[in-house]
C-alpha cells in the first residue's frame, strides 16, 4: 500500500485513539486482560519512543537502547508527545531508508506500516469501551492482515522466538472486496498464498473484522466454517 495512505491513516487512528482514551485512565478494556486506558497508553507511548529511536539512529544494527520508561502518571500525554515525535522522523526520512526493523523488509516501510496497523488496534481496544467505532478503510485493514501474516505471524522482536502453529490449515475470505488468504503450518514455519482454496477452516468477514480476529479481539461480524477450535487456535497467536 502507498506509504503516504498509511501515514494518513496512523495520524487519523492516534488522533481518535486519544480523544476517545482522554478522561478515561481507569477504565478497563475488557478486550485486552489485565489492561486499563492508562496501561495501553503507556504501551503504545513505550512503542512510539523506542520506534523514534530506531528512526533517528538511522541504523541498520540491533539497538541495545531499552525501551523508554512510562510516567506514573499522565501517560496519555506523555505517550501523545511521543506520538508527535514519532510522526515528524517518519515524516522527514525517506521510506526506502535502510533500518533495523525485527520483520522481513528492513527498511523505513516497514515502520511506517507497523505503526499504523499498531495504533489501528489499539485505537479500536480504547473505541471499545463505549462501543462507537470511527470507520476504518477496508482496503487498509486488508493491508493490515498483510502485514500480520507477513509479519508478526512469522517474525519477532525477540530473535531466540520459536514459532508454533496450530495444527491445520486456514482460509480467510474477505467480503467487503478482494481479498483471500490461504495460511499452511509446516512444523515452524508456514506457506501462504492469496488464492480462493480449501483450508481445514474457513473464515468469512469483512477485511477490519479479520485483521481484529487475527489478533484476537473477537470481533461480530464472522463466518467460520469447520472447527470453532481450530480457527480460535490461529485467532490467538497474537503476542
């Protein structure tokens, strides 16, 4: 996808995540356990500074610098600030710029994409609270799901990961356009293709309600043929 659609679309998504999260620091998200607003605030302010970072590094070596450290308090605002920093480095660095990233493509891409992808989740986790939900470009929450299976499906921050799969394959049809993904567990690793094809499970839906399932937010709105379990299986790989 144009990296310029996916900048719009991370300040349009940070932008209504945190004018939904202001004045709600205690309030529990019940999809995310354990979190409350200020705790997916100081997550996504801790993602942001130590993205920056990478950025400004302009490295393309592992950084041994640990992730910033929230606030006690006001980290809404201080994972705002964060934002704002963020939001200029990828503004003014080319995207074909080599980084280090923890995905395949290393490069400026890969943040820009991630970023937005990142605050699209968390921006509907906080819209779920009160249940009004801004509306979301099919084309790129299918982008999204591109990038998860490309991405955190496959790769990790955490280079000593071994990956586990469930074990059957998974079809997933988009219904708001085109979009089709075929996804085959090969002990640690997996094939995909984008193909209309059987899978030991199919799931139907709209490309924003796919890319919720894939990490694991249950969204309405899915059709699921074959084994409930199986498809609840690959619907909680998500870190």
């Amino acid at each position: 996808m144009n990296h310029e659609k996916l900048i719009k679309s991370f300040e349009q998504f940070a932008d209504r995540m945190f004018t939904v999260a202001k004045g709600k620091d205690s309030e529990v998200i019940k999809v995310c356990p354990g979190w409350n607003v200020n705790d997916l605030m100081a997550h996504v302010g801790r993602v942001y500074g130590a993205v920056t970072s990478v950025i400004e590094s302009k490295s393309i070596e592992r950084p041994t610098t640990p992730f910033p450290t929230p606030p006690e308090s006001s980290q809404r605002e201080w994972a705002m600030s964060n934002f704002s920093s963020l939001l200029e480095a990828i503004k003014q660095t080319d995207p074909d710029t080599p980084l280090w990233t923890w995905g395949k493509d290393q490069n400026m891409r890969f943040f820009i994409r991630r970023m937005a992808h990142e605050t699209l989740i968390h921006m509907r986790d906080v819209e779920s609270i009160d249940g009004e939900f801004f509306g979301v470009d099919g084309d790129v929450a299918s982008d999204g799901i591109d990038e998860y299976i490309d991405g955190t499906l496959q790769h990790s921050m955490n280079p000593n990961k071994e990956f586990t799969y469930p074990d059957g394959s998974i079809h997933l049809h988009r219904t708001d356009g085109k979009g089709e993904w075929l996804i085959k567990p090969f002990g640690n690793e997996i094939v995909v293709t984008r193909e209309h094809a059987k899978g030991d499970v199919a799931v139907r839906g709209s490309a924003l309600a796919l890319l919720l399932f894939l990490w694991g937010r249950n969204p309405q709105g899915l059709e699921i043929f074959g084994e409930p379990d199986l498809a609840q299986a690959w619907g909680s790989l998500a870190p």
